[in-house]
C-alpha cells in the first residue's frame, strides 16, 4: 500500500500514528466516517483535486474552509485561499504544502 510522500514525512519518526484515511488512499473511495474537511485531505493525498474541493465545499463551517484555503493555495489561487483562511479563522499559510497539509490533519484530528 503506498502512502502518499506528505504523510510518510510527517509521520517518520514521530509518535503520532498514521491516521487510517491516510494508508488507505489506495481504496477506491476514502473511509466511512470520514469528516468532509478530512475526506478532502484524503481526496487531496489521492491526487483528486476536484473531489478535494467538492468535499471541503461541503463542509460551512472553519475546518472546511482551512482545508478549502489549503487546496486554493495548492492550485496557486493566493487571492482565494486568503480570503478561506480567514473564513477558517487561520493565518494565510507560508510553510510548505505538505507541511501545510500534516498541520491541518494534526489539528483537525485533535
């Protein structure tokens, strides 16, 4: 089962586990139970940008707009992903994307 590179980063060496929807990025759909915001991470570490965006969409409230933030910012939209950082109540993000996307796993697990 590959593990996307973010995930396998974050997670070396550490002593927080890997979140299951994080190993199964090879299944075809992310696992029942699932947040909109964390199957937009999912979506997101399969390579799904547009399913990401779907699935943060469904999410109103500030954990779907971090990650709606993160996937605008992933797509070069700065402009957009401000304006979804402070729907989220966060700072516009400067650490790398796959930094970015282990922190609002982290925090959205927590």
């Amino acid at each position: 089962m590959k593990i996307p590179t973010q995930v396998q980063t974050a997670w070396v060496g550490g002593t927080t586990p890997l979140p299951p929807f994080a190993v199964e990025v090879t299944a075809a759909s992310p696992p029942a139970g699932l947040t909109p915001a964390l199957a937009g991470l999912w979506w997101d570490a399969k390579g799904d940008w547009t399913r990401a965006h779907e699935s943060a969409q469904r999410d109103e409230g500030p954990d779907g707009s971090w990650v709606h933030a993160y996937l605008h910012r992933k797509e070069g939209d700065q402009d957009n992903a401000a304006y979804w950082y402070g729907r989220a109540a966060k700072p516009v993000c400067r650490e790398p994307l796959d930094a970015e996307w282990i922190s609002i796993v982290r925090g959205l697990l927590a």
